[in-house]
C-alpha cells in the first residue's frame, strides 16, 4: 500500500485534486483538517472543508502513486506532496481490534458483535458501527449513557429525540425504562436503530421508532444529543413533549456554548446542572 500525501491544500482546490487521484487508480481519498479549524454545523446538503486541508489518497501499486505525483505536478505545480509506502496490515482486522467494550458505571456494557461479552452484572448492549453515528465513543454520548445509567428507572417514559445508531434508546430500555420512542429526521437512523433493537431483543412494546411528527404524548424524560441550533430551534417542542415534572437532558454542546442555551432556555426551563467531558457538555433542565 502506497500514500501521497498533500500536507497543504487549499480547499477550492480539493475537487480537482480528487478527479485526479481517482482517475489515477486511488483506492480512497481523505481529506483532514490542517489547523484544527472546528466545522461544527454546517449548512443542511454542504459538504463543507476546513481553510487548510490534507489530502491522503491510497494506491495499491508504487506505479500509481508516481504517476498520480506526476500528473499533479504538471497540473498543480505549486503543490508540495509526498509519497510513503505503508507496511501491509489487515486494515479491516486492525479497525475491529480498535473498538473494545466499554463500561458506564457498573450497570451497562457496550459491546461489538464480535467479541464475546466478559462475564459482570452489567447489562450488555450490543452494538457495531453502521449506518449511523453513535457507538458511544464519542464524549457527548458517553455523557448521554453515564446519564442514564444513574438516573433511568422503570418509571422512564423517554424520548431519544435524534435517536442516531439508537444506542441512548436501546440503553436505556436495557437499564429498565417502561417505554422509549426513539425519532430522528434522518431513515438510515430509523433503520439503524431497528436492526440494533433486533440484535438485542428490544420487544416492540418497550420501543417505538418513528419520525419527530409521530411523537405528541408529553414525557418524563426527553434526552437530545445533536448540537446547539437544534437545541435551541426546537425549545417550544421539547417543552411541548416534556411533562410538567420531568427532566430533558441535552448534548452535543462544547463546554463554551452551554451559557447560550442557558440563556436561550430561560423561559421555557430551568438549568439543574452541567457534567463535562474533554471539553464537551451535557446538560440537564427542567420545565418551568
């Protein structure tokens, strides 16, 4: 295996960049962030790209990544680029060796398929990476999992509003909520969520997987880990579905933007208490 790599691109360069490498035989291209320049919510159908990006194509024959440098050369002449040989690996065996089970609390196990789950009082929850985000790495949703494992009781009606890979659903019925509705705009995360309620058993008188218009019936508890614009956009349909007494829980916040949804909360709910992880937020309100 072969890497080129352009260590800095401008970005309106990037399409034609591609086109090249394609033709030229890449088995992949990526682009990654030089200067660590946050894209956080773009625009609804973008694809949007960092100032500065680097380019990494993958060839499987020297002669490829050669010619793919020449071309680029001879198109791109003020590119800077080079070219690596990668030592051989099992790519696919290395990415499932790098996903292990997780533990939250002493009452939940994350665990991928293909691992057999070690012997504990947790609960397990199975759950591969697929069609939608969500495996619980990432720190806003293992905020959401820490969450639910010390406050989910057999009371919980919740919805998982933006439900993903429907790991926060599936979690929480295995921690005994009465009933979960898990809803996202997005069919690839309904599907997801159904095929991983399949893999664990999930009844269907404990789920209900639908579209955010399927849901009218107020709730005690209301869990949303998107980011801040949804948050904020749909403050009056979160206080719709929540109960008087209940609880909703939000993340998807960097640690600096829970002031504003504080604020923007303000006369729909009031603010309990934030938890931080590697300088993301969860947050947790209730009703006014």
């Amino acid at each position: 295996m072969h890497q080129l790599e352009i260590a800095h691109c401008p970005r309106e360069e990037t399409e034609a960049i591609c086109d090249i490498f394609e033709k030229c035989g890449a088995l992949s291209v990526t682009f990654t962030d030089k200067q660590d320049d946050a894209i956080l919510e773009p625009a609804l159908g973008t694809t949007p790209l960092w100032p500065h990006v680097v380019i990494l194509a993958l060839f499987a024959e020297r002669l490829h990544a050669d010619f793919a440098g020449q071309l680029l050369s001879s198109i791109h002449p003020q590119l800077i680029f080079s070219i690596q040989s990668l030592a051989e690996r099992d790519w696919e065996r290395v990415c499932l060796e790098e996903i292990q089970p997780q533990y939250y609390g002493d009452k939940l196990l994350v665990c991928p398929s293909w691992i057999t789950p070690p012997t504990s009082n947790a609960v397990t929850l199975i759950l591969d990476p697929g069609l939608a985000f969500g495996t619980g790495t990432h720190p806003t949703t293992s905020l959401c999992l820490a969450w639910l494992v010390e406050h989910v009781s057999n009371h919980s009606q919740m919805i998982d509003y933006g439900c993903g890979s429907g790991i926060l659903a599936l979690a929480a019925i295995k921690l005994g909520a009465a009933h979960v509705n898990a809803i996202d705009l997005d069919e690839q995360a309904l599907t997801a969520t159904k095929n991983n309620a399949a893999t664990n058993h999930i009844s269907e008188d404990k789920l209900t997987i639908g579209f955010p218009d399927s849901v009218t019936k107020p709730v005690n508890l209301l869990m949303a880990n998107i980011l801040l614009s949804p948050l904020i956009s749909l403050k009056d349909r979160f206080k719709n579905l929540l109960s008087p007494n209940g609880t909703l829980v939000v993340s998807g916040l960097l640690e600096e933007q829970v002031s504003a949804l504080i604020s923007e909360y303000a006369s729909h709910f009031n603010h309990s208490h934030t938890q931080l992880k590697d300088g993301w937020a969860l947050a947790v309100f209730t009703p006014v």
